[in-house]
C-alpha cells in the first residue's frame, strides 16, 4: 500500500515540476530506474545469502552501508539537480516576462 502511495506522490511531483518548467530528459529517467534497480539487486542478493548462510553476516552489513552511501550520493545529486533546473525554469519565465512586457 505504501508503494501506490509512493508512485502517486512522485507521479504528482513530476507533474508539478513540468508545469513550472523543470523537465525530466530520459538520461534522467534512466539513472532514476538503474539506481533503484541497483539497489534492489544488490539489497535483495545480499539478504538472501545471509539467509541462507549467517557466516556471511559481513557481507550483508557491507552491501547495506555501500548502499547508504549511494542513496546519500544520489540524494546530493538530486539536490544540485534540482537547483539547476529550477534557476533555468525561473530565468526562461523572467526572459518571458520581459519579453511579453515590453
């Protein structure tokens, strides 16, 4: 249930973003998508070998701390992301303000 709820949210934040004229390009979507899928793989891989042989507690306590630190990376990424875009989308909106005022 808290997936739907996720998906909706970012469904309605893209679209939010699109009218004040920040848009996502594909090479956007594409990192988005292999950094979950990136995640996953690696979250899910290492919690099953733990599962099924405990010895390998390490391994899992590595893969969760790289992925932390990835999410932390990314976090940054988006940050500065979505300051560029946002200074573009209100510089293009003040060129147009001026334009249509003169």
């Amino acid at each position: 249930m808290g997936e739907i709820l996720k998906v909706c949210w970012d469904l309605f934040t893209i679209r939010h973003y699109q009218r004040q004229g920040m848009k996502l390009s594909a090479g956007d979507y594409l990192v988005a998508i292999g950094f979950v899928l990136f995640l996953y793989a690696t979250g899910v891989s290492a919690a099953v070998l733990y599962q099924n042989h405990p010895q390998y507690k390490w391994v899992l306590t590595v893969t969760l701390v790289f992925d932390g630190l990835l999410t932390i990376a990314m976090l940054v990424w988006e940050v500065k992301w979505w300051i560029r875009h946002r200074a573009a989308a209100l510089a293009a909106r003040a060129m147009q303000t001026n334009q249509s005022g003169q």
